[in-house]
C-alpha cells in the first residue's frame, strides 16, 4: 500500500470509536427487528450481506461483536472495497478481532470462515468498484450496508444499483451519510469561507454533495424503497482527546487541506492560517468537530 493508504487505514481504525459513539441505536433496533423478522420467516436459509465502501471490516465486526445478527446461523458476508491492498488489511483486522472475541478462524480461497457457538460466517473480499460489483452479484441479497459512502458517489445510480441486489423484502441501511454540516471550534474568522469551500467541493458529477443524507429520503422511495427508520449519527469529536480522536481529527484536517488546494477554491493564505489555527488547537487539545450524519434504513417493495 502507498504511503497515502497507510494513512487511510489508520483513519479507518481511529474512527471506529466515533462511529461507535454516533450510530442511531433506534434505527440500528430496527435492522434486528427486520433481521429477526427474516430469521423466523426462512429459519433454514443463511443470511446474505452485501457491504460496499467495506474499508478494513469495521462495520462487520460491529455488528456481530453487538449481536445485530445473532437470530441468524450462518451468515454469508461479501465486503466490496475498490482500494487494493484493503483486502488484506480486512484480513489482519479480522482474524485479531475473532481470536479475542472467541471465534475460530479458517482462511478459504477469497477470504475466510469464522465460528463460535455453533454460528458460522463466511467473510468474501472483493476488491472492486462497487457498480461493476453490483452486476456479478447474485440477486439474492437480504441486507446491503453503504457505511459513509454514499456521499462521495453519484446517488441515484449508487442506490439503484445496491437495491438491484436486494431481494424483495430487502434491505438497505446506509449509516453515518453525511448531511450538509460540518463544525469546528474555537470559531475562527474564515471558518465560513473554509467550510463553504469545502462542501462545495463535495458537488460534482460523481459525487452526491453535501446534503446526501436528506436526499434519501426522497431517492429510495423513488427507487421503491420506502425508508422505513432514520436518525442523527453525528460525529462529535471534543476535548480531552484519546489518541485515536487525535489520529481522526487530523486526518479530517487532511481531507479539508486536500480538497481545497486540489479546488483552488480558496486563496493560499486564509487557507493555511485556518490549518495552522486548528492543527496548533489540536496539538493544544482544545479542537472540537462536529459532523452532521444521519442512519438511514429502507426496505424494498
């Protein structure tokens, strides 16, 4: 992996604390709910979970270690990512995770098998884009997660390419997508100007913009997919910062410092008096963030 992709993965692992935090339990209730629901009506088939934008398996190993899949035996889970190299670092994360959580690992041809308890889980890595994914996987999906990804795709194709997958009854849960606010504090005179600059360079014919997270509830029920849960998933990040928080506010620093300069959509000096204010506010302990997300839960008709 390049040196930029090292740093990504250590993002990744740093923020799995803050999404920890922001995840909107109700709609999360919900999934196990609808997850249990589907056990009871096909107790005899395994579950079938389809994760995009999957990064090292966070979201997965969350998910089992909070016991959303527990009405469920066997679990067939494909995690699509198109960073290469990220396959690997699944790997690494998954088998730490499962030899602490009590979980007997078995590698396969294109992943590997966890178990415990009599319950079963087949992990498949696919390193992809996730449109030419979404036309080779069966049609026999029960569950696509789109965890922070929507955003930074165009939405509509996105979304109607996840619920292709889905069978009828199917859902859709695209936590942590983000909503059009982003703040930091101590305020900073050109706090407008820097954060303005920032979300518009979120609006382009590949990504969604700034606002995905309230786009959907109009996108899915288009696309026949009723939200049927949602809530905020805020990311709050404050002082006195653990070292994880440390990792994950700078590297947001770092997306705010490469979209812009890429942009040019601000002049050099505001710019870097802005970053030097925060990186020193950061240093000093005294940077807080606050990222506006919403959970978002739909089925399809």
């Amino acid at each position: 992996m390049t040196r930029h992709d090292e740093q990504f993965v250590r993002y990744l692992r740093a923020k799995e604390s803050v999404d920890d935090r922001a995840l909107h339990r109700p709609t999360l209730a919900h999934l196990i709910d609808s997850l249990e629901a589907r056990a009871e009506s096909r107790p005899d088939e395994p579950l079938r979970v389809v994760s995009v934008g999957s990064g090292t398996g966070a979201m997965c190993r969350r998910l089992l270690s909070w016991g959303v899949f527990d009405t469920h035996d066997e679990i067939k889970y494909i995690m699509v990512d198109r960073k290469q190299g990220m396959a690997d670092q699944a790997a690494a994360a998954f088998a730490e995770w499962s030899h602490g959580a009590g979980w007997t690992a078995e590698p396969t041809a294109d992943g590997f098998r966890i178990e415990r308890h009599g319950r079963s889980v087949s992990l498949t890595y696919v390193t992809s884009d996730l449109f030419d994914a979404m036309t080779v996987l069966p049609q026999a999906i029960d569950l696509v997660i789109a965890h922070a990804v929507l955003d930074i795709l165009p939405l509509r194709r996105a979304v109607k390419a996840l619920l292709s997958r889905l069978t009828d009854g199917g859902l859709l849960y695209a936590p942590v997508t983000f909503d059009g606010r982003t703040s930091f504090r101590p305020a900073h005179e050109a706090d407008t100007e820097i954060i303005d600059a920032y979300h518009d360079t979120m609006r382009d014919d590949e990504r969604s913009g700034p606002d995905t997270g309230s786009d959907l509830f109009s996108v899915l029920p288009a696309l026949g997919a009723p939200v049927v849960a949602a809530g905020g998933a805020d990311w709050v990040v404050h002082p006195p910062h653990e070292d994880d928080e440390r990792i994950f506010l700078d590297r947001i620093l770092g997306f705010v410092e490469e979209s812009l300069t890429d942009a040019d959509r601000v002049a050099d000096e505001p710019l870097d008096d802005w970053l030097k204010a925060r990186h020193e506010q950061l240093a000093s302990d005294e940077l807080s963030y606050i990222a506006h997300n919403i959970d978002v839960l739909a089925q399809r008709e």
